[in-house]
C-alpha cells in the first residue's frame, strides 16, 4: 500500500466517490467487492490487495438553519439523495465501469479516508 495517504488526486492511488439510488443498486453493480459469511450473508468486502471500500450509505448535510432543543441552539440536517459509497484504488487495480454512471465529485467530501 502507498505510503503517501491523501484525499486529493495522487499518482499512487485514486479515490472514487460513488451516488447510487440505493444499496440494493451499489451491491448489483459492484458485486464483486461482496463476500458471503458461514449462512451466505452478503457483506462489503472492505479491503484487498489493492483497493479499499467504504460503504458510507445514506448522507446528511446543515441545512444552514439551526433550532433550540432543551435550551441548546443546534444544527439542522436534511438527508441528501441517494446511498454513498468511496472507493480507494491503486496499482493496477481498475474501477468497475459498470458503476461509472454512479461516480460524483462532492465538493468537499463528507466522508473520506484517513490520513
């Protein structure tokens, strides 16, 4: 794996954020990041020799407004469209272009990888 971890574009790696409608859609699509336990459950497959995968899910953004609760002035969230997933890749491991429909360029991400 790189030693060099970042959420911006790097020669070593690539980070794939995907929007699909839901997940049933996402493990159709990308189904060869799923394994089946010991009862043959679907699970993500989270990592491998050369990518790793983030199965976000459903999204919430500030609304910008806020509202007191208890006496405490907070935040107001609103759910964002769709099911999220990022996908970290590198050496020759290539993005499945069957979900290339799905991919989105959040600005900024909510959700991104550890550095």
């Amino acid at each position: 794996m790189p030693t060099t971890m970042s959420t911006h574009p790097h020669p070593e790696y690539m980070d794939l954020y995907y929007r699909f409608p839901d997940e049933a859609t996402a493990r159709n699509l990308l189904a060869a990041y799923l394994y089946a336990d010991e009862d043959d459950t679907p699970h993500w497959q989270t990592a491998g020799d050369d990518f790793a995968l983030d199965p976000v899910g459903p999204l919430s953004a500030s609304t910008g407004e806020t509202e007191t609760v208890e006496g405490i002035e907070q935040p107001v969230y609103a759910p964002l469209p769709g099911w999220h997933l990022n996908l970290r890749t590198w050496g020759e491991h290539t993005p499945p272009p069957a979900a290339a429909d799905y991919l989105v360029t959040p600005t900024p991400p909510l959700r991104v990888w550890a550095s």
